[in-house]
C-alpha cells in the first residue's frame, strides 16, 4: 500500500497479487482501486463481483463495480450495483454519485439528476455532484437550470475543467457568446494542451463574432489533429464569415471525405459546392433547431428585428383569411406564429421535426396539438382537414417544394387557405452557402402551386429579417384550395 501511494504502480500491484496468492483477501479491494486507476475495467470488475457478493452491505464496494461494469459497457449491472448500494447505505453521497452516472450512461436522465440531487442534499458544496447534476440537466434541455449549478461547480472548485466547459455550453446555447468565451478560456488556461478544449475556445471565439482569431485557432485544430471533421467543418464556417468561399469549400471537402454521415457536415459541404441535396435533410434541420431552441427568439426578435409573424397576420386579412377557425401551423417552432394566430374559438395544430422547438411552443399555451414530425410525411397521413394552412420561414429549408404543395392541398379545407413565405430567389433554386437556407423563384412557387391544383395566388414582397446589417428580401403568399 506504501508503494501504491508512492506511484509505483507496478510493484505495488505485485505485492498485491502476492498477498493474495498468500490468502490474504483484504489485498483484492486496494489492487481492484489500482486497476480502476489504471482503466483496466474489466480484470477490476473481475475481482469486485465477488467481493460484492461476499459483502452486500459494503459500499465502497458497490460503489467501484458500478464505476468498472459501467466502462465495461454493462450499464444495466452497473446501474443495479449502485442501486443497492443506495438502498443499503443512503447516507455516503458516492453511492448517489455512482448511481446518477450508470443512470445517465442509460439514458434514464430524469432518475440520473434525481441521484445527483440526493447526494447534493447529504453534501451541499461537493463540485464533483454539483457538476454532474448540471450534466443531467443540460441533458434535459433545462440549461436555464443547468446554468446556476455549472456556476456552483466552479464556484465550489474553480480548477474544475469540466466545470467551465459545461457552463460555456449552456452559455453558448442560451446565446451569451460573450460570457461563453470567458468561460472556454478558463478551460483552456487549464487544460492547454487539450485538442477538445482549445477547438471548443475556438468555437466560441467565432460565436462572439472574433472571426479572424477563430481562423486562426481553428487552422492550428486542423494542423494538429487532420482527421477531425468538425474542426474542418467549424473552419468552413468560419471562413464563409470571411465571405472566403474557396477556403470554405476547402474545408467542407475534408470534413465530409472525414464523416460523409454527419448531416450538418453534408448541407454545408452540398452549399459551399452547388450540389443542391435531394429530398428533406431532416436530421440537419432537427439538429439545428433542438441546438438553437433557447436562444431563437432572442435571436430573431431582439437582434434581427424579425417581425414575418405579424406581417403574415397582416397579410391574411388583406386577402380574408384571417377568419378560419381550424389552423395547421408548419414548421411551427418556438409558436411565434401561433402567438399571432391565437383568438377564442380557433383551434391551432402545430408540426416540427425539432422537440426542443416544440417544448418552447408548448409553454405558450395557444396550441390544441403539438406533433413532432417532418412536415411533408405529417400531412401525407392526415385525413384532417383545416381552413388555413400556415408555414413561415419553412421552405426556406425544402429544396423540391412540389412534394410539400402536393401534400397540402388535401389538408386544406375546401376554398380554404395556404399561405407561407419564401426568401427570394431568381430562376432557380439557389441553396445558399454562408446561410445553408434555400431560396425561391416566385415565378416557379406560383406556378408549382398551379399544378398542385391551387388557385387565386396572391404575393407580397416583404422583409423577412435582417442579416449581416441587410435586409433579406423574401415573399408572402396565399392560395386557396377550390
């Protein structure tokens, strides 16, 4: 055991195995702890389960078979272990600790803070719970939550690297960039050489709109370590900020040669090339929108002055649309649209592919029902129908907008209404390489809304938002069904 405390590892696993050979048991719990340090999991989990066994009310016992079964991959026996242990020893906060990471490594997230707040209740000021209870309730999308118990982690041990790495995360999705950044370089003060933690720092330099640092430290991710995908793909953003549309491009090929699957990756890659994507990228659409749910109104109200909402319920009344008692809103998101929709007597249904999204709309209390799906295969197993059917700021993410036209016409009700924006393009479809979002040539919108068999199309030119200082110019329109 001198030895083990010295760092002399290899001998003092030596001596271990010798007091073994020579029956001395107690020598199997200090050699599993060696091995556990060392991350041989399995030869450790090998000696813990009978010890277990032996001794069910021991909970340190419990506690490192939980911790060597859980690396092993047997979430379900790591879980179990800690779970008796809890049952037989309440008061030792690592029993709640062991429990709430098997339960996490499980996906059980709601029973995985539930542990961590029981062991935060038996020790207040413990930053290793503090810390993982802030895991769990980022994992929950509570950031709002998860921000003040990051806080109490560094608070209680500011050297805790993993500490300001959350709570730059959970900045970062609430949309505190500048906060964020001061948060990534704690982490990399302390972790400097780090890959993760300095391509997070440069991450967030891009964030807090220091683009030109950011290149500079995305350049260096990219030298060091070649094979890392996102780095390529963070550097492609970045210099699209720089309006480098070459360099851009550059990046995106390596990244998606690297990880062809990331979907995020293969949108960018596809608009930094012209190689406009077949079908619906769901998963990069619902990734975009569970990662930005937080901050997207504060995003779009506060600092791009958007206001397309109103502007839309303005335009429903031009045209008398306003009146219908049955809505369908698409791609409803945070319920912006359902704000403005909202009266007594009307019935709202939303869709979104994004949950987050979705639990934003839910709070607002205007909807009858929220359905979380890609809009286009939700109305094609509809057999409702509704008098208006509304989708703001949504084809501006459908390449082919003859699908979703062919799938709307028999959600509409009978000379009822179809109205959506678009952002303004010129012949063709044009996917947009800084954006990632398509634009649409009025001319071919009304006409494809003809061939799906709608009528009395009307349009307005309107300004969507503002963006890098300038207005993207986009367009209202409205069709009925016969």
């Amino acid at each position: 055991m001198n030895l083990h405390r010295a760092s002399r590892v290899a001998e003092a696993e030596a001596g271990y195995r010798e007091c073994l050979r020579e029956g001395d048991d107690e020598a199997a719990m200090p050699l599993a702890t060696l091995l556990l340090q060392q991350a041989r999991y399995a030869e450790a989990a090998m000696l813990l389960e009978p010890l277990a066994g032996a001794s069910p009310e021991r909970a340190d016992i419990a506690v490192n078979l939980s911790v060597a079964l859980r690396h092993c991959g047997r979430l379900d026996d790591a879980f179990e272990a800690a779970r008796l242990a809890s049952v037989s020893a309440p008061a030792q906060v690592s029993v709640w600790n062991a429990l709430g990471l098997a339960a996490l490594d499980l996906g059980r997230t709601e029973e995985a803070l539930a542990a961590f707040t029981s062991g935060i209740e038996l020790a207040p000021s413990h930053p290793v719970l503090a810390l993982h209870r802030a895991h769990a309730l980022r994992r929950l999308a509570r950031n709002a939550e998860a921000l003040p118990a990051y806080e109490q982690a560094v608070r209680a041990n500011p050297r805790l690297v993993e500490g300001w790495r959350g709570l730059a995360q959970v900045q970062a999705t609430l949309g505190q960039a500048e906060a964020a950044l001061h948060c990534r370089a704690r982490a990399l003060q302390l972790a400097p050489h780090d890959h993760e933690v300095a391509f997070e720092h440069a991450v967030a330099l891009l964030q807090a709109d220091q683009t030109e640092a950011a290149v500079r430290w995305l350049g260096q991710a990219v030298h060091t370590h070649p094979d890392d995908a996102q780095a390529w793909a963070w550097l492609g953003r970045a210099r699209l900020k720089q309006r480098d549309l070459d360099g851009a491009r550059d990046a995106f090929e390596r990244a998606h040669a690297i990880d062809p699957a990331d979907a995020t990756i293969a949108h960018f890659h596809a608009a930094s090339t012209g190689r406009v994507p077949e079908g619906v990228e769901s998963e990069y659409i619902r990734r975009l929108f569970d990662d930005f749910a937080d901050r997207f109104e504060d995003t779009l109200v506060v600092r791009l002055a958007y206001d397309t909402p109103r502007r839309m319920m303005d335009f429903l009344r031009r045209h008398g649309a306003e009146t219908a008692s049955t809505v369908l809103d698409l791609g409803c998101g945070t319920g912006l649209m359902g704000q403005q929709l909202a009266r007594s007597g009307r019935s709202i249904d939303g869709v979104d592919l994004s949950p987050r999204m979705l639990d934003h709309a839910r709070a607002k209390e205007v909807y009858r029902d929220l359905h979380a799906g890609e809009v286009v295969e939700f109305m094609r197993r509809q057999s409702t129908q509704w008098q208006l059917v509304v989708a703001v700021d949504v084809l501006i993410y459908l390449r082919d907008l003859r699908p979703l036209f062919a799938a709307a016409l028999p959600c509409v009700a009978p000379a009822g209404c179809f109205a959506f924006t678009i952002e303004r393009g010129s012949d063709d479809t044009e996917l947009q390489p800084v954006t990632g979002r398509y634009r649409h040539a009025p001319a071919r919108v009304v006409a494809e809304l003809a061939e799906a068999g709608f009528v009395d199309i009307a349009r307005d030119a309107v300004v969507l938002r503002m963006e890098s200082g300038q207005p993207v110019a986009g367009e209202l329109l409205l069709a009925r069904r016969p």
